[in-house]
C-alpha cells in the first residue's frame, strides 16, 4: 500500500481538500438547520413542533407512509422473487421499467395523477361523480408517494437475489418445502438486511417527498400538508425559526436513516465474515 | 548484478512474530536463486523487500553493491513479477510491455520507435509475437505470464524477482513454463529470485535453494547439496517425502525401536540422546526373509502407480507408525505383499538429527 | 395441416412403434420439434424423435406465475398507466400545440438551463466525488467513518430540508454567502446556486458507484507500475484511474439525471425568475396552476423522453461496468 500511495504532504492535502469538500457541502447546510431552529432558544422550537398543523402535518406524513411502504415492499418482494429466480422473455426490460420512477422528476411523478384523477383528467368526471376526491386529497398524495418510492425496496432486493443464485431454494424444494416455506426459511433469512435497507430508503424517501405530492396535494393547511410542505409554506411566510424547527424533525429522521444504515451494513457484512468462515 | 541482504527483519504489528527474522543472504551476479518453504515462512515478505515494495524495520538490502535500503521501488530497477501477474486490464499487450519505458523521465525515454521495436523483441523472446493487440482477458494463464515476465524484461532490470510465478496455473503449464524460464534465464543471465513452496519447481530450475522457515534460512545450496546434506529434519522433510522414525542416538549409533542399532552413513555423526531417523521411501531395501539391520513390518496397503509399487507398512516396534516405501513396480509379488504379510525393511540411505519437538 | 395434426394426436404406443396409420417422416419430425405441445406425452412415432422433442421448461422453483402476474399488474397499474395517460394526453393536444410550446422562449431557456446546470453539477462531481471516494478508500483518518455515512446525507435528507438549507447557507447573511457575496460571488438565487444544490443532490451517485470499485482494484497492479519505474502521479493517471472511468461515467450520469429532475433542492435557492432562473420542473408546476394543462404535459413528455434515453444509457453503462469488472 504504501509504495504507491502519496506520502506525507500529498496525502494531507487529499485529505484536507476532502474535508473541506465534506465540511461546505454536507456539514453545515445539516448544522445550520438546528442552529436556525434553535435560534430563539428552546422555547419557540417546542412551540412550531407542537403547533396544530405541524402535529397535522407530521400525521399525514406517517400515514402516507404506512400505506405506501409496506404496498412497495411486498411488489418489491414480489417482483424479485420472480425476476431473480427465474428466465423469462422481457426479464431485462422488466427490470429497466422498474428504475423508471428513478429516472422521472418528481413533479412529473405527481403530473401524471393530476392527469388521471384531477378534475379535468381521465377518471375526473366519474370522481367528481361519486364525491371522491383523490387530486388535493389524501388519497393523491398517496398514490404520488408510492410512485416515487416504488423501486426502492426491489432495487435493492433484485441484485442481491440474483448474486445469491437458486441452489438454496432448489435445494429446499427438492426436500420438499413449498413456495411459501421456502421463501421465508430459506431466502429471507439471506436478503435480510438488503430488504431492511431498502425499506429503509424507502421510508425515508416517503416521508421525505416533496416535488411530487406538491403537484397532487392543494396546499391545504391542516388537511393535506405533509411535513415536507408544511416546512415550504412556513419557509415562504418568511418564518425561519419555525420552517427549520420542523425541517429539523426531516433532519433528525435522516440522521437516524443513515445511522441505521450504517448499522445494517456493519451486521451484513459480518454476517458475511461469519459465512464464509464456517465454509468447509 | 549480486543480491546482498543483511540483518533483514520485519514485522507486522507489534506482538506479532516476525515474518522475516534476521536474514542474511548473498546471490551472486547471474544467479538463478528460489526461496522455498511453507505458507507464511517469509518467502514473499523477503522478495517484496529486496523489491522495495515493503520496507524492512531493520537490515540492509544492497543491489550490485549498491545500498538501497532506502530507496524506492521505482528507483531500484528491479523487475518484478507477480503470482496473479497484475496486468493492467485496460491496456493491450502492448501497452503492458511499453509501459515500463512510457513512464520514463523525458530524458531517459526512448523514442516511439525504439519502443515500438524493444516490445517486439522482447514479446518474441517469450514467444508472444503477434500478440501486441490482444488484452489481457483474451489470454490464457500461461500467456498472461509471458506478458508480465516479458513487461519486467523490457526496462532491462538489475534484478528479476518472480512471487509464485507459477502457482496459479495448472500442473501441465507449470511444468513447461518453468522449464522455458529456466532456458530463458540462461540466454539472458539476469540474477533472479523466485519464490515457491512447491519443492520439485524449486529443484527443477534453481542454482540455489533456500528453504526458509518462520522468518529464517534453514539452509542455503544446491539442490545436490540439500539432497546430500540437509540441515535438518524440516529440510529433508521439505524437500521431498521422509519418512522419520524416532531414534534414540547411543555410542554413536543410531538406536531404532531397541532392536535396530544403525552404524551412521559416511561422514554423519550421531550424538547422544533423542534423534530423528529419516528416509526417503526409495532408500529401503526389502527382504521376505530375516535380514541384518533389518525393521520387521507388517503390510498395511500396497498400491501401484505412477511405475513404483507404494507400500504402507506398520513397524513391529511401534504399529502406530506408517512406512512408506517405494520400489520398483515387479519388486514382489501379489502374495509377499498382501495385507498382514510380514516384511523385513532395511534403510539403505538415511539421515539423523537432533529431535526438535 | 391436417398431416402434423394427425402426427400430433398419436395415441401412446409402446416407444419404438410407429404410429398406426402414418409413418413417421422428416417432416413429422420437424413438425414436432417445433410445436412445444408434445412435451406433455412422448412423442411415439419413433424413439428418436421421442428424445428430440424439447420439452417446455417446467419451472422447478415454486411462484413463478403468481409473482411474475402480481408483479406485472402492480407495475402496470401504478407505473404504466399514469405514464400512459401522460403521453396519451400530450398526444391529443394535436402535433401543433406540442411544438409550439415546446420551442417557446421560455421553455427552451428552462430547458436550458436544467440540463446546462445539471451538466455542470455532474462534472463538478465527477471530481469532487472521484476525490472523496479516494480519501475514503485509501486513507485512514479520524472520522472517517462519520464522513462515509454522511456521505448518503443528500439521499436521505428531504429535498425541502436541503433547499432551505442551502439557501440559509448562501444568502447574502448566510455563513457562506457573507463570505462571498462581498467578493462578488452571488450564489443563491443565481444559477450558480442551482449548480450548488445539484452538487449536493448528486454526490453520492457518484461516490457509491466508484467506491467499491476503487476498494475492488487489484493493487497489484500499482506495485506493478511502481516496480516498472512510474511515479505516484503517473501510476494514478495511468493505472488507477483508466480503471475507474467506467464508474466514474456511470456515477456522473447518474446524477446528471437526477439533477435534471430535481425539484425540492433547487426552487428555494433558485430564484425562479422565468428566462433566468426557471427550471423546467417548476415551470411545469407554473403551467398546472394556470390550468394550461396542454403545456404542461408537453414540457413534461420531452422530459420523460430524454429521461428515458438517459436511463437506458445508463443501464447500458452499468451492465458494461458489472462485464468488465469481473474480466
């Protein structure tokens, strides 16, 4: 290592250059969300988080995300099971149509349901109809989210599956075991941590949404703001103090994100250690 | 250009054993040397050494006279081959070879041409011309280490050192490179190091065998001179498959199982106390009947291949032990060697030496 | 026809018989090659065409169908249909209106913008990233594991929260932006700060893709290069980094995409002033507030196209970079 490596002053300047990198692009646009939130002391930040909406807010959050992780896990389940297991025709193109959310804007994510539901869209006149309300509501937001987030858990899973290749499971099936049994005996124990990570990712991109639930969601204070919004309208009513107060709960969720993911990989990758040592 | 390492040693990590433990060591110019021993004797730490690619903590390597202990592995104009040839993949044959002159000074460099002509002189002596556009991953092993010998060769290096040159091909190419470098080695005469822990490579090609063991020589020579005298039981065992019977040594005699007192070999003095006797399998004689300084033993398996007949035997004195002999294949028959048959086993050839564990 | 179905319904016989009223010939062979129904019941005519037939892959993991058909209908339904109502639409506008909102000033200075910005950004990840990815990968330092794990920070963190973030940091009272704007670098609310927040939003597109290929690289290799006379420089220009170059590109276009999409980051620090500072995202949210909906799915269509083609460039990359890798 060392013989090719720059010794010495190089490498301090490499390093120091990093650093510098780190400290202006990613350190302090972190630290100055709570140094802003706390700038007028403890009191008021208490008093933006706890605020009506805000509490509103922060419900509408959680709940959107209860819906739409747990749908994307299980398409993601899904999904890899069957391309990382088997050949079929159109298995390439498939997997390229599952990055598509990946590769769309946000706001197009949220266009396009404005466009099915919305007043003027495809299902628009059958909504208005039967009173349901999709567009500026709950149920838009919804939707937009499990748009976005839709590749996430099976973007992880789908290498992973396939690297680990069909012995196991051919093995248990030949023993006997049926789909599910050999699903949840023998597969999830080895994608484990790739699918804890990738809901992860996905929970954390859900609550964190913004381009594409502003399209769907009207703005509505109380109703159909999520926190991410909530922080927008905040921000433009010229309310720093309160706009970081509550962009530092984000803050603090992305924080645990990464803490997370740092410990997921730290137990992946000594669960790999520990594999292969007890290989004869 | 002469190799001289003195008082080598390093370590990795305080508290660890030393992966070379105080080596002194001299080539001379033109000659072709192997490092032999076991995994983590040391071999590959004291070839990296000698190449400037690790530094030692103490001693001094000294290439032509010259001290370049401190000088790095850039300056040091050794050329070095790796086991897994460490090619640059992204580059072709060609460019592999040049890359050695490319990367010369302005003022050393040679021009395009001249270039141009060393890579395909040098590519046809390891008998790859025609092969200057290819890129690694369409090559075989045995090419690929054409190509990283033929890249050390093209800067004309002091010295050539070769890390298990061989070890990641199979048996077949092992045996044809190694003759081919051996022949290469002699058209070119460039002192050269190579490190292996397979002893038959060692003694195929080398002028000089150094067996190394936990850090230190065991013992430096010919190959003939190893054979003839090694050092110890680890050398003898090292260099081919010994058979060692434990001893104990009594008025300058070789004392086996309380039965057999063995009159030393020419030259060989047996001291006092618990020895070693060891011998190749081909160093028995065999007798159906009672014989002089004969071990009595019972056949446990006899197999024939490879042209000799390959015998286990239990001894009398100890059953727990194993004898392997080998003898011409027609040497018995089917009878005098069944299982349980009765033998009487004589060493023809052996070496003592002090028991160590 | 009436031949190969004839041939089709032989009834099973002892394997070696010839069907009773037809002898087996080349085309009957070639008749059942082809057709896949065979595989349910041997073929008889003959024992060698019995053993040519090619039986259907029968799948020998379970889950196959009700996966593949959940799958599907998921995708189409949450992917597929939305996309499809968006193309649809901007389809019925009629060609006219398409273009001519397409080439209007103001679109195209969106235009512009979006993809010069993210352009740059990407660039400027390309080595900022490129050098993160070194730091981390050959040194040892105090923190560097709290720098690894931050370096997912952009992925994680809410775009809103990294727009206003941004924007704080490079106003004009900013930490950075006092700082700079006195030396006549006005960032926020300029395009320069766009290329910031694209800097932010990208670089971990690119440090995670060539990473693990720099911690992957065959070290070797370098020794090798210094043993053959070549100094830190020339080994790292000419070894190390031909090497990464195909990470390097995958990472860049990586975020080259995201950045063109990138809403929340950027409309904070951007300033938004159409012709100026209008990004394409923003200015389809513009043309929705004004009901001009015909507008909107234009703009957004050519995006969607050129997203496309970026991802299958990318998928392109990325499965030369998993070949090469294992070479």
């Amino acid at each position: 290592m060392s013989a090719v490596a720059q010794r010495g002053a190089g490498r301090l300047l490499l390093i120091a250059a990093a650093l510098v990198f780190v400290a202006v692009f990613l350190v302090a646009p972190l630290a100055i969300v709570f140094t802003t939130a706390l700038s007028a002391g403890f009191g008021p930040y208490l008093a933006a988080i706890r605020e009506r909406e805000a509490l509103a807010a922060l419900q509408l959050t959680l709940t959107v995300a209860a819906i739409a992780v747990p749908a994307n896990l299980v398409f993601g389940v899904a999904a890899s099971w069957a391309i990382a297991k088997f050949e079929f025709p159109g298995r390439q193109a498939l997997v390229t149509f599952i990055d598509l959310p990946f590769a769309v804007s946000p706001v197009i994510s949220g266009l396009v349901y404005v466009l099915l539901f919305g007043a003027h869209g495809w299902f628009g006149p059958w909504l208005a109809e039967h009173e349901i309300r999709v567009i500026f509501a709950v149920p838009g937001i919804v939707l937009a989210t499990t748009f976005v987030t839709f590749p996430f858990v099976a973007r992880e899973l789908i290498p992973l599956m396939q690297a680990q290749g069909r012995d196991d499971e051919e093995a248990a099936t030949s023993l006997g075991a049926g789909g599910w049994q050999v699903f949840r005996r023998v597969t999830l124990p080895n994608v484990k941590w790739g699918l804890l990570y990738g809901v992860i990712l996905c929970t954390a991109r859900a609550m964190g949404e913004f381009g594409a639930v502003s399209v769907v969601s009207g703005h509505i204070r109380g109703k159909t703001n999520t926190l991410p919004l909530h922080v927008e309208i905040l921000y433009n009513e010229y309310n720093a103090v309160a706009a970081f107060a509550v962009a530092s709960l984000l803050a603090l969720l992305a924080l645990a994100t990464l803490a997370v993911k740092t410990w997921v990989e730290h137990r992946a990758a000594a669960d790999r250690v520990a594999a292969q040592g007890a290989r004869p | 250009m002469s190799i001289e390492v003195h008082g080598l040693e390093k370590r990795y990590g305080h508290g660890h054993a030393a992966a070379v433990d105080r080596v002194d060591l001299s080539l001379a110019t033109g000659e072709f040397a192997a490092l032999l021993g076991p995994s983590g004797c040391g071999k590959t730490t004291l070839l990296r050494v000698i190449a400037g690619l690790e530094t030692p903590d103490t001693g001094t390597v000294r290439i032509a006279g010259e001290d370049v202990t401190d000088v790095p592995a850039r300056e040091r104009g050794v050329g070095f081959v790796f086991q897994h040839y460490a090619l640059f993949r992204h580059m072709s044959v060609a460019e592999n070879v040049a890359f050695g002159l490319r990367v010369r000074p302005r003022a050393t460099r040679p021009t395009r041409d001249a270039i141009r002509e060393r890579v395909a002189q040098v590519l046809e002596l390891v008998q790859l011309d025609g092969f200057e556009r290819r890129y690694p991953e369409q090559l075989s092993g045995g090419q690929r280490q054409r190509v990283a010998l033929a890249r050390a060769l093209v800067i004309e290096p002091r010295v050539l050192l070769l890390d298990e040159p061989f070890g990641a091909l199979d048996a077949e190419v092992r045996r044809e490179l190694r003759r081919w470098l051996r022949h290469l080695h002699d058209r070119l005469h460039i002192t050269s190091v190579f490190v292996t822990h397979d002893q038959e490579e060692a003694l195929d090609v080398a002028d000089r065998i150094v067996v190394l063991r936990a850090g230190r020589i065991e013992q430096a020579g010919t190959a003939d001179a190893l054979e003839r005298a090694p050092a110890s039981a680890f050398v003898h065992r090292f260099l081919g498959e010994s058979n060692r019977l434990p001893a104990t040594g009594r008025d300058g005699r070789a004392w086996i199982g309380g039965e057999l007192a063995l009159e030393p070999p020419a030259g060989q003095r047996i001291a006092d106390g618990p020895i070693d006797v060891c011998v190749r399998p081909h160093d028995f004689s065999v007798h159906t009947g009672r014989a002089a300084n004969a071990l009595v033993a019972e056949v446990r398996d006899a197999r024939t291949w490879g042209g000799r007949l390959r015998l286990e035997l239990a001894p009398a004195f100890d059953p727990a032990l194993t004898l392997e002999l080998a003898l011409d294949a027609r040497a018995l028959d089917a009878a005098q060697i069944a299982r349980g048959a009765q033998l009487y086993v004589r060493p023809e050839r052996w070496f003592a030496f002090a028991r160590t564990t | 026809m009436a031949r190969s179905e004839a041939a089709l319904r032989v009834t099973p016989a002892p394997a070696g018989v010839p069907a009773p009223h037809e002898a087996p010939t080349a085309a009957d062979a070639a008749i059942a090659l082809r057709s896949r129904r065979v595989s349910t019941e041997p073929h008889t005519a003959s024992p060698s065409l019995a053993a040519s037939a090619r039986r259907k892959p029968r799948r020998v993991l379970p889950g196959f169908r009700s996966t593949l058909a959940y799958t599907l209908a998921y995708a189409g339904l949450i992917v597929l249909l939305p996309l499809s109502a968006l193309v649809l639409k901007a389809a019925t506008g009629g060609p006219a209106v398409f273009v001519e909102v397409v080439t209007s000033p103001r679109v195209l200075a969106a235009f512009r913008l979006s993809f010069g910005a993210a352009a740059l950004a990407a660039a400027l990840n390309a080595a900022f990233g490129l050098l993160l990815a070194w730091v981390l990968t050959r040194y040892r330092f105090p923190g560097r594991r709290l720098i690894d794990a931050l370096v997912d920070l952009p992925i994680a963190l809410p775009t809103a929260v990294a727009g206003i973030a941004l924007t704080a940091l490079f106003a004009p009272k900013g930490w950075l932006g006092q700082w700079l704007v006195p030396l006549g670098l006005e960032v926020a609310f300029t395009w320069v700060g766009i290329v910031v927040a694209l800097v932010f939003v990208g670089l971990p597109f690119v440090v995670r893709t060539v990473q693990p290929v720099l911690e992957g690289f065959e070290r070797a290799q370098e020794e090798a290069a210094a043993s053959l006379g070549a100094t830190p420089w020339q080994v790292f220009f000419r070894v190390t980094l031909p090497s990464v170059t195909p990470a390097l590109l995958t990472g860049c276009a990586l975020a080259f995409a995201r950045g063109v999409g990138e809403y929340g980051s950027v409309i904070f620090i951007a300033g938004n002033m159409p012709m100026k500072t209008e990004i394409v995202p923003l200015l389809i949210v513009t043309k929705l507030e004004q009901y001009d909906y015909a507008g909107a799915t234009a703009v957004a269509v050519v995006m969607l196209a050129l997203s496309f083609v970026l991802l299958l460039g990318i998928n392109v990359l990325q499965n030369r970079l998993a070949r090469r890798g294992s070479a």
